[in-house]
C-alpha cells in the first residue's frame, strides 16, 4: 500500500456505508489494497467493522473491531508479495490458523503470523483485536530460530510485551508525524520491542534494551505523570517502583532529553494551572484553588515558577483571557 506522506492512519468504518456495501467495499479496496485479507462475515450476522492501520517505515500497526467473522489471507492475496511476520494479540478470544494448524486464542492471547504464508483468523463472537507487523528481513538477523515461533504462543504479561503494548497505543493516538524522521524513529523502537517480545540475540538484545525499550519507558512514565502530576506525592521514587526501575534510571531517561524529572513534572504542573486560567468555566475559581487543583501545595512557590515560566502573573493570564469575569 502507499503510505501516507505524514504517515497518518488508513481507516475503514463500516458504520458509514450502507449495509449491503460493506462486505463489497472491503472485498473491492480495504481488503486487497490495505489490509491484505479477504472477510466472511459469519451468517445472519450483519458485517461491522472498524479497523485502522498506520504504516510506518516497515512497520504496520493495526487495530480491529468486527462483528463475528473470519479474516483470511488466502493464497489469491500472497501475490502482493508482503514478506511480514506478525504479532496477533486477541481481546475477545478466537481462533487462528496457519501451516495446516490452529491456535486457540483466549482473551489476551499474543500468537506470531507470517503474512508471507496462507492464514486465518476468526470468532463466532464480536471480535477485538491488534497487530504489529514487520519486515522479515528486520527481525531474522536479529531473533534466534525466528521461523520455528510462528502460530507459538506469545506470553503477554512481560515487560517486553507491556512496553510493546503502551508504545503501540501511543503510536495510534498519534495522529501524524510532524517529520518522516520522527516516523522512522517510532519504527525502529517498535522493531526493538518485538525483538525483545520474541526473544532476541545477545547483541541484538543489549542495542534493542538500550534503544527501543528505553524510549518506551520513557514515554510510559511520561504517560503516568500526565495522569497523576496533581498529586502532590507524586515523586521520583513513586514513579521508579510504579514502573520497577531504579530512581536513578528515571532520572538518567530524562536528562537525555536535558531535562530533569522535577523540571518536567513542574511543567506539566505550570501549563494545566495555565489552561484552567484560561477557561470560562474555571472564573469562578481562585488562583490558589487552581494551584492546589494543579499539584502545587505551596501557591507562593506557584506564583513565582509561574512568573518565571509565562513572564506574567496567574492573574494577568486571568484577566486577558476572561476579561469580563
């Protein structure tokens, strides 16, 4: 498929199709064009599907949700010449099939494809399921006996796999890439975490380690400071046991970004007290309830990080925002 040039995601949303186009439209262009595989919807069930896909550098990620069907890549659709091994992780249980076998997917279940080869999947319930799928020519030097682990159970509940998971979410709710080199980036890091996820070379383990799983932390912890900077606990070691590493290991990840962990959680403290600031249905608030609200428990301390950072006071963002309040 061509990927888009700010590497944003394919969608196809049955919902906005009449019924009796969805399976013709899918079948005509989603099917051979993006997604690879042919649909049959299970019978006397009408077919709905949303399923996005967003290529990157050899690299796809993929997210479905499908009435009951069955997904196959038969041999009509191996003529594209897709040389990809997959990672198949079910939310809603299943079953996939490939090399004359099959594999029984219960919820959460991680099983490797080759997209290279015939293969199926399917269930008689409404279906939830994503992908992560690589050159092969990426992951064979990298990964010991690589061809023996298809349609082999994936455990799922390893760091590797947890990271993968986080990074790959990530990656989706990404809408695009401000430049090809930051797309390229994300890729590699995937790849890294795949490797690790299907066990990989000494050497390979160490540069994937250092690399991809390291950014992946970072973004992870990056992701829990958003949810949780209001709480005025919330600290370098709170933050090192929540996601099993050393303090000082938290503190190295941002100091690569020249950082620190104190600036950045301060940051995100500053620019929420900015945005409540700045919206009508906070003008009832005071600025000390919107510095306690934001994580600060000192609001004189509030006052002057904010001066600093905006080079104005709280109240002067108050008042040019809401000028009638």
């Amino acid at each position: 498929m061509d990927i888009p040039l700010d590497f944003s995601p394919v969608r196809f949303a049955s919902d906005n199709l009449p019924l009796r186009d969805r399976v013709p439209a899918w079948r005509d262009f989603y099917g051979p064009r993006v997604h690879g595989a042919d649909v049959v919807p299970a019978p006397g069930v009408p077919f709905r599907a949303d399923v996005s896909l967003r290529a990157l550098p050899g690299v796809g990620l993929t997210a479905t949700q499908s009435s009951p069907a069955r997904y196959a890549r038969t041999r009509r659709f191996l003529a594209d010449g897709r040389d990809y091994l997959g990672l198949h992780l079910s939310f809603s249980g299943g079953a996939c099939g490939q090399r004359g076998q099959e594999f029984a997917c219960s919820p959460r279940a991680a099983v490797l494809m080759n997209v290279a080869e015939a293969g199926w999947i399917v269930s008689p319930l409404s279906m939830q399921f994503c992908g992560l799928w690589v050159h092969r020519a990426k992951l064979a030097p990298r990964v010991a006996g690589l061809d023996d682990k298809v349609l082999k159970p994936i455990a799922s509940d390893t760091e590797p796999m947890r990271y993968l998971m986080s990074y790959g979410l990530h990656l989706q709710e990404q809408q695009t890439f401000a430049e090809p080199d930051l797309a390229r980036i994300a890729a590699r890091h995937l790849r890294d975490l795949f490797v690790l996820v299907l066990g990989a070379k000494r050497d390979a383990a160490v540069l994937a380690e250092g690399r991809g799983l390291r950014a992946a932390r970072l973004q992870a912890i990056k992701r829990y400071i958003a949810d949780n900077f209001a709480e005025c606990g919330l600290t370098v070691g709170t933050v090192a046991v929540r996601h099993r590493v050393a303090q000082r290991y938290v503190q190295r990840l941002f100091e690569s970004e020249g950082t620190t962990f104190s600036e950045y959680v301060l940051n995100q403290r500053l620019e929420c007290a900015a945005r409540m600031l700045g919206e009508a249905r906070y003008a009832r608030w005071t600025v000390s309830a919107i510095a306690l609200e934001a994580g600060f428990g000192d609001v004189s301390y509030f006052n002057r990080r904010f001066r600093r950072r905006f080079g104005r006071r709280p109240s002067d963002v108050r008042g040019e925002a809401l000028p009638d309040a």
